[in-house]
C-alpha cells in the first residue's frame, strides 16, 4: 500500500501558494478610485454640506432633482439668481465623473440629457447658491 500523504501535502501547499499569488496579482491590478481626489478637504466642509441638504429640504413644492431614464430634470424653487452645478459621480470608475453647470429658464427649471454617459451606477449631486445661501440634493439613478 503506498502513501500518498506526502503527495498530497504537497499538492495543497502548491495550491495555497498559487491562490495567494494570484490574489497579489489581482489586487495590483485592479484600479482603486478614490471618492474625490481631495477627499480631505471635502471632509473639512462636510457639516457645511449637511446644512445646505437640511436647508434644500425644507423646499415643499415638489421634487428638486428628479432622474427619468437618461433625463434629469432640475426644478429650484425660489430661484432667483440662482447659481450652482450638478456632479455626476461615478463610484466605479473616477475618470467619468462629470461637473455640469446650472443653467436654469425664466421659471426655475432645466433638463440635462445624460445620454452620452455609461450605462450603469450614477450619483447626481445638485447644489446651488441663492442670496449667500447654498443648497445641496443628492440622488442616485441607474443609467
């Protein structure tokens, strides 16, 4: 009767030894984006951020940000001479993150087609500036 313990054993180092080297070559491989690139300093403002989506949300007329397919309609009430952007953040890939300026008509409103961007996972972030005081909306919609 032959042993194959010694065999075995060693087929299993084998095994091991090659899963962890290949989980090393996947992880230096594959990209890692960071949320924004100056996610410290964004950080610094965060409570500030807070504060403009509790003032956004004390709007009762209806939605502010609204995401229909690959259309977003943007409705600010009280508008004013209104001036901000919509951030179109890309949790899988950095490199697509856009910033789209406000351009909003005689009642308030705008529509941004996102037709041309990728299929998949978007986070549209609206914040805006009236009289010295800043609004922010957060979204998020599947293209």
């Amino acid at each position: 009767m032959k042993n194959v313990w010694p065999a075995a054993l060693i087929l299993f180092f084998v095994a091991v030894f090659a899963a962890v080297i290949s989980f090393v070559l996947f992880t230096q491989r594959h990209r890692v984006d960071l949320v924004a690139p100056d996610y410290y300093a964004q950080s610094l403002t965060h409570e500030d951020y807070l504060n403009s989506v509790r003032r956004a949300q004390q709007f009762t007329n209806g939605p502010i940000l609204t995401a229909q397919g690959a259309a977003v309609q943007i409705s600010i009430p009280n508008y004013g001479g209104a001036t901000g952007a919509l951030e179109l953040y890309r949790p899988s890939q950095a490199n697509l993150d856009e910033r789209r300026e406000l351009a909003l008509d005689d009642q308030g409103r705008q529509q941004m087609d996102l037709s041309g961007l990728e299929r998949g996972l978007w986070r549209l972030r609206l914040h805006w500036t009236v009289s010295n005081q800043s609004y922010a909306v957060e979204t998020s919609t599947v293209l």
